[in-house]
C-alpha cells in the first residue's frame, strides 16, 4: 500500500493513500486537481502520454468498481474517472481523486492497483503516523518535510518497507525492495535480494576432548 502523508506545508506518502494536514488541505486539493487534470491518458508510445490503459477488462471493471462504492458510501470525485474522450477504445481510465473517505471506506482499506488516489486529512504528526499504519499493507510510503527531526521521526515509524525522503518512487538495483504485512512479501534487489537464491550450510566440528552432550567421545 502505498499512503501519503503531508505535514507542516510539505508531504509523507503510501499506495492510493495521502494524508493532508488540515491547514493546508483545501490549497492541497486544488493544486492536486489541476495537476492531475494535466495528465495525459492514452497510447504509452504517443507524445507526451504519462499513462497508459489497465491490464485487462475485468481489472479495469474492478477499478471502476472501487470508485462507484466509493461514490455510494459518500465520497467525492474530484478529478477524473471518466474515459479520455480520444480513448475510445480500450481499458482506459483518467486518474481519480477521492475525497470525503473515511479510514473505514474500502477504497482506502484496499490495495486497489489502479489510478485511484482516496484522500484523508490529519491535525498533528501522531494522528498522521497512525493513520499511515493502519492498514494491512506496508509496501512503501514517503515523507516530504523541511524538518530534517521530523523526517527522520516518521521515517523510523511508518511500518513499510521503503520510505523515500523528500522524493517518490525513485527505484535502485543496489537497494532491496520489499514490504512489511501483506506487501511485497520477501526481499528483491540488492545484496538481501541475492540471498533467496542461495542456500545455507551449518558446517559444525568438534575441536575438544570433552564429551559432546550425551554422546560419549572417548569410546568413538
């Protein structure tokens, strides 16, 4: 799961979560919108396209899915969800952002795997943590903040596997990848990622004249 978190002016993230400090949240979402309005969606090989179409039918019907309970349990649609009308054809899906979740909607309890964004607000750090953590998913999560004591307090306690520091999603191969929970079970990447190909070998040998345990050496 990949929630956001934004505090103080600057933001902490993790997968279709952010959370928005209440000062700022309504100057937030208007910013968020109007970027994520300029996102173009259609062929991944056309000119300046950032977004191409779902994988499939049924994954795209089970996106649109998300939304529409979303919808019917009371949350907003700010930005996106209809089909780009120069997409015709195809599973092709505007990035959504919901607002008026609640940390119960399943939108926001739900690794969903398409341009779907559920949006909360927090009051203070400890409330932002919290929600950050509550969920079953912990693959990776981000933390934008002027305040290098804040960084590294929320970096030490979100519960994921990967924590970005003032940037998103920028991957290496030195680095393992993985997550914490039900995400991105085991290690890939990276000296750790290398280890689930090798195998382990306990070699033991007795260098005493003392007998071994229960095992009388003398009579060997």
């Amino acid at each position: 799961m990949f929630g956001c978190f934004w505090t103080n002016g600057q933001i902490c993230s993790a997968t279709s979560r952010l959370l928005i400090q209440d000062k700022i949240y309504e100057q937030f979402i208007e910013k968020l919108v109007e970027e994520t309005n300029k996102i173009k969606v259609g062929n991944p090989l056309g000119e300046g396209v950032r977004m191409g179409p779902l994988v499939n039918k049924s994954q795209y019907e089970k996106v649109l899915g998300f939304v529409s309970r979303a919808k019917a349990e009371g949350a907003t649609v700010v930005a996106g969800r209809e089909r780009p009308i120069d997409c015709p054809r195809g599973y092709f899906m505007r990035p959504t952002i919901l607002t008026g979740v609640t940390t119960s909607s399943e939108v926001w309890c739900n690794e969903i795997f398409g341009p779907v964004l559920s949006v909360l607000s927090f009051s203070t750090e400890e409330e932002a943590i919290r929600l950050a953590n509550d969920t079953e998913f912990g693959l990776a999560g981000a933390v934008f903040s002027g305040d290098v004591a804040q960084l590294n307090r929320v970096t030490e306690q979100l519960r994921v596997g990967c924590v970005w520091r003032n940037c998103s999603q920028p991957c290496f191969s030195q680095l393992p990848w993985g997550g914490m929970k039900r995400s991105g079970l085991g290690r890939d990447l990276g000296r750790e990622g290398l280890k689930s190909y090798l195998e382990t070998k306990q070699i033991v040998t007795h260098v005493t004249a003392n007998p071994l345990g229960w095992y009388n050496i003398s009579k060997l």
